[in-house]
C-alpha cells in the first residue's frame, strides 16, 4: 500500500490517496499506469507527483495508442538514481521505451514531441536507449534550470522534495505534506545557518544545489519520514 500525494494545481491544495500497487495512479483513467509502473525501483512508502502530470500521460497514452513501458518514474532523492534536480524526484518524469527498437522509439519520442503535452522531451543523442518526457512546472530558481524558488506559503511536489531533503539531514519540518508552512521555513533557515546560506527562510538556487547535493543518492537517515 502506497501513500501518494498529488499536488492538484486546479485547487491548489495537496490531496493524499492510499492505492495498492496494481491499483491506477490518481487520476490516471482506463488503468493505462499502475501504481507499481509509476514507482519503478523506488522502496518509497510515500510517493508525489502532481494532477497535470497524470493528465499528461492520459493524453499521452490515448495519442500513441498503445501501450507504453515505464523503465523509471519516480524517485526520492536520498534515493538517488539522476541528476541532483531531476524531475524524477518531483514525480513529473517519465523513462519509457527501454524494450522498444530504435524505429519505435522514434515514433514514440515524435509522438511526445508533436504532443506538446510535456515540458521537455530529451534529445535521442542524450536518452539513445529510451524516451524521456517530464511535465515540470515552475520558474527555475537557477538560471541554468532546475527546481523553482519556494517561499512560506508555496504548496506543491517540489515543496516534498525539500521537506524530504531537510528531514533526511535532520531539520525536521513537522511533515512530508507538500506545504511549505512555519515549521518548513524554519527548518530552512536552519539549515541555511547551519551551512553559511543566507538565512532568509527561501529555496532558491543555492538552497536548492546545497540541498540536493547533500542528500541525492545518500540513503535514508533516521529523521527521513516515510
């Protein structure tokens, strides 16, 4: 049984189901993408993404009209398994494709391109073996990309993976819910402190780099809530 958050940007609040793992992802219809495809290899008992990404694949899936093969989805970042800011860790990306031959994957990465359902579609020179896709969302706190800035009042997916990071370095913020609320902005600053950032309560980019590098691929700790 899995916990998922999904962030619902119509209302934005944060909605929390529990679903088995042959059972569909919220608002996922006609069965097109369990909850075991959407968690990969990630051990999490607690997984997040958000309601425009699900209706993204929906679309997606009706569009190419077959079945597509999820390799990797979702990730916790102490989990590691890509880059520090990776969508993979807002739950927004998917890898599909592995078990397809290069003229399929073709079709499928011009299926997601011609879509224009996603945010970005990676080059085949950078995914040869599989087709990348993400629906991220956000200004990007850094000028080269990434996550976006997150203030008090901020509600959202990437608001879990910067309470995930915190709680896994031991500045607990009260819960993994997806809203930055006191609790949240005081453990940044905390952190902040604790690391020669300046302490002004914001995730923005260097937050987000010292943050990131500091957890992604270092385990779970016995602060990280899951």
């Amino acid at each position: 049984m899995a916990k998922i958050l999904i962030y619902n940007q119509d209302t934005n609040r944060m909605e929390t189901f529990y679903r088995n793992e042959n059972d569909s992802m919220p608002y996922n219809t006609n069965g097109t993408l369990r909850v075991r495809e959407f968690r990969g290899s990630s051990k999490s008992n607690i997984l997040w993404t958000d309601k425009r990404t699900m209706q993204a694949w929906n679309s997606q899936r009706y569009i190419y009209g077959a079945p597509i093969n999820v390799g990797f989805a979702f990730k916790r970042p102490y989990e590691g398994g890509h880059g520090n800011q990776s969508q993979h860790y807002a739950g927004t990306a998917f890898d599909v494709g592995q078990g397809l031959t290069n003229a399929q994957r073709t079709v499928l990465r011009n299926s997601a391109i011609n879509s224009r359902l996603w945010s970005y579609v990676e080059p085949v020179s950078l995914s040869p073996t599989w087709v990348h896709f993400d629906k991220r969302f956000g200004t990007p706190a850094c000028s080269t990309g990434g996550y976006p800035l997150l203030k008090r009042g901020s509600r959202g997916n990437y608001v879990c993976i910067a309470q995930d990071d915190l709680n896994t370095l031991g500045y607990r913020t009260g819960g993994l819910d997806g809203v930055f609320g006191e609790q949240t902005y005081n453990a940044v600053r905390r952190y902040q402190t604790a690391k020669g950032l300046v302490s002004d309560g914001i995730i923005g980019c260097n937050t987000w780099r010292s943050l990131q590098e500091n957890v992604v691929g270092t385990g779970k700790t016995s602060t990280t809530i899951d």
